[in-house]
C-alpha cells in the first residue's frame, strides 16, 4: 500500500481499484487515464513485481482506454485534496521554513494551491522553491508564477507547463551556471519519450556542443566531472529522474513536453528543436521550414535515405540519426552545414562517408559506431576541430593510421585488442603527447607503434 501522506488518498484509492482489475480473470486489458503529471506511471510502478498476467496502458484520456476495449477495467486517478497536496508541497519546498514565519507559510499555501493538486507540479516548484528563505524571495516567487498566461496543451492541464517553467527559470542563483543548465537541459528533450539515457552518452553530447567548456580550454575530464555535476543538479529539481540502470537518467514525458516547448521559443512550432519519434516512417524533409533548425533528432526511426538537397542549414548544432536505418548519405549532404558540432550516425546502414564531409570545419563530436564503414575518406583530416570520435568495433584489418592536422581529437577510439594489426600510427608529436587514454596500460600497447610524421 502507498503512503498516503505522500501521495494522497486519490491515488491509494486508484491503486485499490487496480487491485480489484488486476484479481479479475477475465480483465485482460487494464486501462489507466489521467493528466499528465497526475501519477500515473507511479502507480504502475506498484505492480512491477506483481506474477500478473495483464495488458496495462496508460494514457491521459479516457477515449483511448475505450479504443483499447478495457471495458470497465479503467482506472481514473483524480487530483490531491487540498490538504494532502500541502503536506507534498512542504516536504519538497522544506517545512521547517514555515514553523515561525506565518507570512510565508501562507504564500506558500497559495503557490500550492496553483499547482492543483498535481503531484509533478507540486514536486518540482517545491524543490524550486527550496532554497528561498526570504518573504521577499516568496512574493516574488507568487508574482512570477501569478503572471503566467493561460495555456492550452492537448491533454495537459492548463498553465501546467508555465508554472513548471518556473523551476526551469531558477536552477541556479548564478547566471552563467544557470544558463549552462538550462541549455544542458533542453537537449534531454533530443531523446524520445521515456527513453532511458545513458550519462555517459548525454555528457559526451554536451561536451562535443560546447555546453561545459568555460573555465575548463580543452580539458575534456573535467568538463566531463561539470556534466555529471549538472545531471545531479537537475535531479534534485526533479527535472531528470533514474533511468532504467543507475548510470542512466529519464525525462517525465510532461517534463519532456515542457523543454520541447521552451527549445522552440515557448511556442508550437518546430523552429528550433526538430524531434521525430519511432513510428513516424513517412518523414516529410521540407527542407525550407527546417532550413533555421538548430537541432535535429531522428533517432529510431527506420526510413533508408536522406534527401538530396544542397539547402543552407547556417544554425544546425546537433544532427543525431542513431539507429534510424539510414543505408547512404547523399552527396554533399553536409555541404551547407557548417556550424554543426555534434553528428551520431551511429548504427546507422552507411558503409562510406559522403563526399563534403570536410565542410564540417566545426564538428567536434562524431560517432559511427555499429557502421558498416571500413574506410574514412582522406577529406576526413580537413575536420580540424574534431575532439570526439567514436567506432566502437574492432578494427582486425588495421595496418596503418594516419592523423594530420586534426590537434583537437583528444582520443583514439582504440583499445588493447581492438586493432592487432596495427603497426604504426602517423602523427604531430604535439598532438600524439596530448592524446587521453582510458588506462596506462592502453597507452603502452600503442605507444611503440607511433611514429612521429615530419
């Protein structure tokens, strides 16, 4: 049974109806609708470890439910009570605040009451809110959130998103900090709904933006250590939560919603952040409503080809294709694409790099892992700026490598049996004392294989 204190009576009386579902025969499909944020996945969670065999959706609308034949097997889950949201909010935001100060508490009370009973909205403006000791810090805090517009999103209670935003807005006291998280927090929303998100691979995305450089030149550890700094920030907002393993992270679909949403400008359209999910198979490439895209996110999905075109793509930043079964890059693909940064084209089909790959004189991070690629074209050395490649596969036919003028790739994607063949790796000296190795022990396997290149 839930504790009540936390999650309140609506929910403990969801969960007993889910029980009543789940101990019929003959409710194969269970149904369970509610608003986005309302706990809907918390209260599957439940039954992760329950030997039932059933069918269970959950959705925010009921007229899905009736679609999928659920019957009378369909759970609502309703809104806190006022008093039950209070305790939520105050556990989030830190009650102890309120024990002499009768002012705040009843500012408090009123920001509560704002969120409406949501159990996400309460969450995440509590923890926002955690930090402010001040009357001050509170009426600003209630003016801020007062002045929010009104908001219709399909299926989401309305202003949700808005006072959401409000956590988004004050991540941290610092601005530059701040703005550093709010920028590493849009590019969460890349991934799909409930993706689970490798660490890992989130920093070494954020990394290759330049999202963590400042202070740090091109010491990549430590912008590294500053990216998991910022995941464990946007944890304690609620605004990341744990992934499916400890070394991965997932977004709330409803706190997806809210950064796809502030990425395009608080508004609809698809200008800025581009995000096409598994099962959209007919992708529409209208290249001129995409041509001022700054991100671009295809991952998962299964269509073969990219489009034949020459267009201007001046602010793409991230293109990301991992696992999209794309079989060739047309080309001259990356002619017009000069500022991008970051390029997955892992798992991808492709078996060679287009011609005008050296146009990405920016790039720094690139990925071909799980590639059917067996040769990196010669125009592959123009990408000087390159700090960041991944093959991930064994190299068992590697004879000879050579690296010229590429002095920000910081690391070889080799690892001690990965290229046995190998005799010699051709380079600048100043570049081959800068490489980073994951262990001594790497280093040495291939240190006697370099050959300084004159």
């Amino acid at each position: 049974m839930i504790d009540t204190t936390v999650v309140g009576q609506a929910l403990d009386s969801a969960l007993k109806e889910l029980n009543c579902c789940f101990r019929r025969e003959e409710a194969t499909v269970v149904g369970i609708y509610g608003t986005g944020g309302i706990g809907k996945t918390t209260l599957l969670k439940i039954f992760n470890d329950e030997l039932i065999s059933k069918l269970v959706l959950t959705t925010r609308f009921e007229a899905v439910c009736n679609k999928m034949g659920v019957g009378d097997n369909k759970i609502r889950v309703n809104f806190m009570a006022e008093d039950e949201a209070w305790e939520l909010f105050k556990m989030n935001c830190g009650e102890n605040k309120f024990l002499s100060n009768a002012r705040m508490e009843n500012i408090a009370k009123r920001i509560a009451a704002k969120c409406g009973g949501l159990p996400l909205a309460l969450i995440v403006i509590g923890r926002a809110l955690a930090s402010k000791t001040t009357i001050e810090e509170w009426k600003h805090a209630e003016s801020a959130l007062r002045d929010l517009r009104t908001l219709e999103i399909d299926g989401l209670q309305e202003n949700l998103l808005l006072s959401l935003k409000y956590s988004y807005d004050n991540l941290h006291p610092d601005d530059k900090i701040k703005e550093t998280t709010q920028k590493c927090f849009l590019y969460c929303c890349l991934f799909p709904e409930d993706y689970s998100i490798s660490k890992e691979q989130l920093v070494e995305y954020w990394v290759g933006e330049g999202f963590l450089d400042e202070g740090f030149g091109n010491d990549i550890d430590r912008a590294r250590e500053k990216g998991h700094s910022i995941i464990g920030r946007l944890k304690a907002a609620c605004l990341l939560e744990r992934g499916n393993d400890q070394d991965e992270v997932k977004m709330h679909d409803v706190i997806r919603e809210m950064a796809r949403w502030i990425a395009n400008d608080c508004t609809g359209r698809e200008h800025r952040f581009l995000i096409r999910t598994a099962g959209q198979r007919n992708i529409n490439f209208d290249v001129d409503k995409w041509s001022m895209v700054e991100r671009i996110s295809l991952i998962n999905i299964e269509f073969p080809h990219l489009p034949d075109t020459t267009r201007q793509w001046p602010n793409l930043w991230t293109l990301l294709l991992y696992n999209s079964g794309i079989e060739r890059i047309p080309s001259g693909f990356f002619l017009h694409m000069g500022n991008l940064q970051v390029l997955d084209l892992s798992y991808t089909r492709i078996s060679e790099l287009p011609s005008g790959i050296e146009s990405l004189v920016n790039l720094q991070y690139l990925d071909l892992s799980g590639t059917n690629i067996k040769l990196l074209p010669k125009e592959f050395g123009e990408l000087r700026r390159l700090r960041q490649l991944y093959l991930a596969l064994a190299l068992p036919s590697l004879e000879y490598l050579q690296v010229i003028r590429c002095p920000k790739l910081k690391k070889l994607p080799l690892g001690p049996g990965s290229a046995p063949r190998l005799k010699e790796i051709n380079g600048e000296q100043e570049w081959w004392d800068g490489l980073e190795w994951d262990d001594d022990q790497t280093r040495q396997v291939f240190a006697g294989r370099f050959k300084k290149r004159y």
